[in-house]
C-alpha cells in the first residue's frame, strides 16, 4: 500500500501545456474542451488557474490571448513565479495546431479519473481499516463515489448562467410552441401530468394513501404506461408483493380481465386471447422487479445504480423507479440505531432523495397513510398531508406528496362511488396543488383518468 501511495499520479503536463496552448490560439479549441475537461481535471495546479482565466474570459465574452490572460492573473503569485507572460508564450509553442484540443482534453480526463480513482481507492482502504463505519455503510458511500466518476465524469462545480441562460430560453420556446407537450415522463393519466407537467429527473415523488386503496395498482399503472406503452425501463422495487402477485395485477389491467378470475385460475375462454396478447405487450416491456422483501436503503440503492448503469451502457437509461413501499425499507445498517422509527424513516426519505439526483431520474414511492383518516370519521376520511405515516421528513424531501382517496370505500352501499377516485396533490415544488379525478376498476385494478374509460391498447 506504502508503494502505490509514493507513487507519482497519472498526469500529462506536457499535453496540459498543449491543451492550453491552443485555447490561446484559437477560440473554437476552447468551446471544444469546455465540455470534456473543468479546471480539476488538470494535475498541475498553475494549469488549473490558467485554464479558469481562459474560461472566464470566454464566459464573459470578452477576448483571449497573451495579454487578456496575464491581466486576469497579474495578482497570482504562483504565476508570476513560473515567468508570468513568457510561460504563456511557452505554452503557445508547446503546440502547433489547435486541430487536436479535444484528442488532447480527452487525454487530461483520463488521467483525472485514474487519480480519482486512486484517491478513493486509498479512502476506501482507509476506511476499512479503521472500522469506524460498519461494512454496509462504507460500501455505499464508495459504491457511490465510484458511481459519481462513472456517470458524471467528477463533480461538477459552479455553471454561470451565462451559459444556462440560453438552454432554457430554447426549451421554453419549444414549450410555448406546442403548449400541450409534457416536458417530464409521461404517467398516461391526462389530468394528472396537466398538473405535473410529467414526472422530471431528480424528483421524489410520494404516492400514499390507506391501505386498500389501490396506490400499488396506481404505480403500476403508470409502469404500465412508461414501459408498455412508450418503451422506457422502469424498475420496481416490490417489498410487500411477490412477483408473481405484480405479474398477475399487470396482466389483469393490460387485459381487462378479472384479477380474481386469474388469481383462482377461473378465467374463461373469452379472456385467454386477450391474455396472450398482453403477456407479449409485457414480454416486451423493459420492466426490472426486484421482490426482496427484507431490503435495507443501502441494499436499495446498490441494485438501482448497478441496473442504471447496465441500461445506460446498452443505450437504453432507466426511465423511472417505484419503490412500494418506504415503511418496509430498513436503514443504514444493522448496527446503527436510531432513536425512533420516524428518525430511521426520515434517513431513508433523504437517502431516496439522494438516489433521484445521483441516478437523475424520477424515484415514485409508496406510502401508507396514519389511521387518523379513518379515526375522523367517513364524512372527514379525506387525507391531508398531516395524515402521512411516520415522518415529516418525507412531505419535506419530496418534490411531489399524491394521495389516492376513494370515497366508496367507505360508503359501500353507494353504486355511484364505487368507481370514483381521486388523486389529492398536496404538495407540489414546481406546480399547483388540487385534486385530480380518476376512475377505478377494481376488477382490473385498472385506474384511468376522469371523464371515461381510456383503453391505449386495442
């Protein structure tokens, strides 16, 4: 280990002084790298300084050349130390074309994750050799750190706006050009992505409710849509059903079969064509279950970064995770305690959290509701965001709180309840609250939106 530790890190100064070189000779070379390399990934730290001079010029749209950039480091002692101007003119004739910038930044970032991986590489034996963690815990910590070089190409650090300004201005022209476009993942219930704008990258959203109520058959429903229908991956992270249970549910709601007709083997031979033909629909889908039941949030989160980056590498990233439910997920490790179960299930709220930004992707997780809706009465059983079960920490992590609430459930003698639903948005970052109309058909634990029974499949 003392061996590897003394040994010089992978670097390149010479093709540093190159790379520099050609952002002083030709402006085109800097728009090149700008997008391959940042300031860390240069070994030598004048490097770093003089490459951030050279960027912030160009952000600001002012010139580059000899003088702009021994101006904008006139006050670096570490820069005037190594000759000020003439090293810049060293660093011109270190290269002859600017022709090769982006072979050249692509050379500098391989050695930038050579040494990250060797600094977590040590951190890691560190770590391990002082058991001050348990095992679970630093292997998700490394486990992500590797997954951060991996996905991310290093941390990235601040972004001017003066490059975020324009981006955005494109996607709000093209929003504007067609008003009725879904910026986010489509969740195939028309109402409910009117207010959502679709499920985006990064955002937790909290689809709870009473038991009963159909928030796991909601959740598929929308796997259904995402994978079935418009082809992007969805993983399910099923901790309260088996498979089989999953496989049952989504064949009965592809179909329109009754799921207790399948569950008792009762079908007729009416529904055998229509059953065929949604086990080929699913056969198809790039739907992933993982139906362990005793999983920690570090086991979780292991199995999520492992199969997006498998899909990624097959061209195909993963498009949505739902997680049913968070009350079954343990914490970190089997030695760590928590004083209550409200403060282990606030560590997993923000440990999923982590997961939608590290993996960049919509994570949908399920909720149980307190019994406190039933306790107020039928009249009252409406769920309010207070009614969520174990943690505050969940409405406050989460981007989007949905909750399911169907009235008949409660008022069985009733026939004109018995199909409605509704989806109360109670909390919302980046758009309105409100309620959205549903309808349910229990017997294909099918949800569809408001008005009339949609069917996308025949």
């Amino acid at each position: 280990m003392a061996n590897i530790i003394e040994k010089v890190p992978p670097q390149a100064v010479d093709v540093e002084m190159a790379i520099l070189g050609a952002m002083l000779i030709e402006k085109e070379a800097i728009l090149k790298v700008m997008g391959i390399i940042n300031e860390n990934d240069f070994y030598k730290e004048i490097h770093k300084q003089i490459f951030s001079a050279i960027n912030d010029l160009y952000i600001g749209n002012r010139p580059v050349d000899l003088l702009t950039v021994s101006e904008a480091l006139k006050k670096n002692v570490m820069f005037s130390e190594i000759g000020g101007t003439h090293y810049l003119v060293e660093l011109i004739d270190s290269v002859h074309t600017a022709a090769n910038a982006e072979h050249y930044a692509s050379i500098i970032r391989d050695k930038s994750v050579s040494r990250q991986l060797i600094n977590v590489g040590s951190a890691m034996v560190s770590d391990a050799f002082s058991e001050q963690n348990h095992p679970d815990e630093t292997l998700d910590k490394f486990q992500a750190a590797l997954f951060n070089i991996s996905q991310q190409k290093g941390r990235k650090g601040f972004s001017s706006v003066s490059k975020l300004v324009v981006p955005m201005l494109q996607k709000l022209e093209k929003l504007h050009s067609n008003s009725k476009e879904i910026s986010g993942l489509s969740t195939g219930f028309a109402d409910f992505d009117s207010q959502t704008t679709g499920f985006h990258p990064s955002e937790l959203i909290i689809i709870a409710a009473r038991p009963s109520m159909g928030k796991t058959a909601f959740a598929l429903n929308i796997a259904e849509h995402v994978a079935v229908v418009k082809k992007n991956p969805v993983a399910i992270f099923s901790l309260e059903m088996k498979q089989e249970a999953l496989m049952i549910r989504l064949l009965a709601s592809l179909a329109r079969v009754n799921v207790g007709r399948l569950r008792n083997g009762k079908y007729n031979s009416l529904d055998w064509p229509r059953l065929t033909s949604a086990a080929g629909k699913i056969a198809e889908a790039p739907i992933f279950i993982d139906d362990d039941s005793d999983i920690s949030i570090i086991e979780l989160r292991t199995k999520a970064r492992k199969l997006a980056t498998e899909l990624k590498t097959k061209g195909n990233p993963l498009a949505l995770i739902i997680i049913d439910y968070i009350q079954f997920i343990h914490g970190h490790g089997s030695e760590r305690k928590f004083e209550s179960r409200q403060q282990e299930v606030s560590d997993i709220s923000r440990s999923l959290k982590a997961l939608a930004k590290d993996l960049d992707v919509p994570v949908v997780v399920l909720s149980q509701l307190s019994r406190r809706t039933e306790d107020r009465g039928r009249k009252d059983a409406k769920p309010q965001l207070s009614d969520l079960r174990d943690s505050g920490a969940i409405e406050q992590d989460a981007d989007v709180v949905a909750m399911l609430y169907r009235e008949g459930y409660y008022n069985k003698e009733d026939p004109d309840l018995q199909k409605k639903a509704t989806l109360i948005i109670g909390k919302q970052r980046n758009g309105p609250t409100g309620d959205v109309n549903l309808i349910f058909e229990g017997e294909y634990t099918k949800f569809s939106d408001g008005s009339k029974i949609l069917d996308d499949y025949q």
